[in-house]
C-alpha cells in the first residue's frame, strides 16, 4: 500500500511540475540523433554530408497506465557550400510533439533555424546559429482528478474541483541561440564542442491565472570521433542541460565496426549513463546512408521501485545525403569526420 502512495504522489508531483511550465524541457537520450535540438548550431553541421532527414520516437514508463511519448521529425541542408571559399550557410526546421499522463498533456513546437559555419584554418570551424518558432501546451482537464476530489476512499470525478484552471491551451513564440566549435587535425580524428541557450525569451507558459515564465535552459555538450582502425571508429560524447532547478548530465559512447570494407554497412554498439537515473544501452546499424539506431534507457533511480527498472525506448532514424555533382575547392571540406 505504502509503495502504491508513493508511485501516486510522485506522478501527481510530475504532473503539477508539467502544468506549471517548471518541468524539465523535452528530451531525448539520443541527442546526437536530434541535431537540431540540442543546438540550433548544428543546423547544416553534417561533417559528412550536405543534407540530412531525421525521426526521433521516445515512450518513457511504459510500465504506468499512461507512458510519455515523445516524437520529432527534422531535415536541414547547407547553402552556397559551393559558392563561399571557407564557409557557408545551414538552413533547417523541426517538430516536436509530446503527449503525457491521463490528462494527454500534450506539447506541439515548431521551429526554423538558421546557422553560419566559417573555416578557420584547415584543421577547425566556428559556427553560430539560432532558431525561433512557435510552441503549444494544452490539457485535457476532464479527465484529471485531484486532491480535493477524494471522499476518503477514491478519486471521484463528479465531484467539481477548485483547481484554478485559466485556460487548459496556452501558444507562445519561442527562440534558442547556439555556438559550435569543431577541430580536425587529422582525418582520423574529430572533436567538437558547443553551447546553446533555449528559451532566450522566457516566453510566458502557464495554465493558471499566474505570470509564470519558463526558464532559460542552458545546454553544453563534447563529442568526438576517433578512427582507431578501418574497422572501427569510436564516439565518446558527454552532454550537460540545466534549466532552473533542474540539470541532466549524461556520458558515454558508441562504436563503430566496418561489416563491409567499404564503410557501407556499419554496426553500432554504445552505453550512456545519465546521472541519479538512468543507464542506456544503445545498438545501431547503417545501410549506405541510412542510420538506424534503438536505445533502452534502464532506471537507475529511486523510480525503479515503481516502473521495475523500465525506463524508456527510443528509436533515432537519420539519413544523409550529397548534393549530385558536388565539387570543393578545398578537399578537407569534402568530409571533416572519420570514415571507413
């Protein structure tokens, strides 16, 4: 009975922590898979391409009567790459929709991006962007019960509540800014860093009659490729957000082994650890320029006690394409990553 109040409580405190607009923002433990998202930066950053389309779908607690779901579909392309002898121009756009708990709280963004990316040198390249778009929460309060609707033996629902609802849809514009930092020495090494600040505006977000604003959410991530034989090819990264009270930091990486000489079909293999709550195993395979990828976040946290350790899935698809008939006037641009 004990652990039963307990798993009610403590979806009840996420819950309220969701309608307040406090709540950690979405996520994925693929972010290397949601370019876009993590950093607007990253916009036309395809070290081995000159395009790419990606679907991102993430079901979290999938052990409680109602899991989070999550889903983004994104593409971005470079621009005058051709034109501009030591840089060019990335333009892309994503979506994100969400939909959570009994009351389908559900979360729809769409954002636009734009992002410069300047050569320094032959062995590193800057790059800045930003995005701006529009995001919308709405919740069904029908289906919802609270604390003052309980007779002392279950949540009756007839019974009004004085919850001071507002509104139950809520729109606001919304605008991230990011900064990238890549260096290449050698064709078998690649290492990049970047900074990104979301909700720079602090749009309004709140289903209550209240000013609540939500708060600016910083993002800094470090990854890197490292060829260490035409077999394999390994991918440290670590990831760090926090917004308001709340921080995730997640470390690891995947490997990369050759299936076919060429580099055209590849195995992926990798293990993440998000701090004081998950462990994440991840596999993959890539056909060409297909890139598929599965993870399984396994808890780690207290939470575990109520979801038996079942944190979350996540399917990550990206494929990248070259423009036909493409030429460089420098070579080194051609592909800045390792590949087989």
């Amino acid at each position: 009975m004990k652990q039963i109040v307990k798993y009610i409580a403590g979806c009840s405190m996420l819950l309220i922590a969701a309608l307040q607009g406090s709540a950690q923002d979405l996520h994925f433990s693929q972010y290397f898979n949601s370019p876009l998202t993590t950093n607007p930066a990253n916009t036309g950053f395809i070290p081995d391409g000159n395009y790419r389309i990606g679907i991102n779908y993430r079901d979290q607690w999938a052990s409680i009567p109602v899991p989070y779901k999550t889903m983004s579909a994104f593409g971005d392309f470079q621009l005058f790459r051709d034109r501009l002898e030591y840089g060019w121009v990335g333009v892309g756009g994503v979506i994100l929709r969400d939909v959570a708990g009994t009351g389908n709280l559900t979360s729809t963004k769409v954002y636009g991006s734009v992002a410069y990316h300047q050569l320094l040198g032959q062995s590193s390249l800057l790059s800045l962007g930003f995005n701006v778009g529009s995001a919308s929460k709405r919740v069904d309060v029908t289906k919802l019960t609270f604390g003052d609707q309980w007779n002392g033996k279950f949540f009756d629902a007839q019974v009004p509540t004085a919850e001071p609802f507002d509104q139950t849809k809520v729109s606001y514009f919304d605008m991230q800014v990011g900064m990238n930092y890549a260096y290449f020495p050698t064709e078998n090494i690649y290492i990049n860093a970047g900074v990104s600040v979301q909700h720079i505006n602090k749009p309004r977000e709140t289903f209550y009659a209240s000013d609540n604003q939500i708060s600016r959410r910083g993002i800094v991530f470090l990854n890197a490729s490292l060829k260490v034989s035409d077999k394999v090819i390994l991918n440290p990264s670590a990831y760090y957000s926090r917004q308001a009270n709340s921080n995730e930091t997640v470390f690891g990486g995947n490997a990369a082994y050759n299936l076919s000489g060429d580099g055209d079909k590849q195995l992926y293999g990798g293990l993440y650890y998000r701090m004081h709550d998950a462990a994440v195993f991840l596999v993959g395979y890539q056909l060409s320029n297909v890139k598929l990828m599965f993870s399984y976040d396994v808890t780690t946290s207290s939470i575990a006690q109520a979801n038996n350790r079942r944190g979350a899935y996540e399917i990550g698809i990206v494929y990248t394409g070259i423009y036909p008939n493409r030429s460089f006037s420098n070579a080194k641009r051609a592909a800045l990553c390792p590949s087989f």
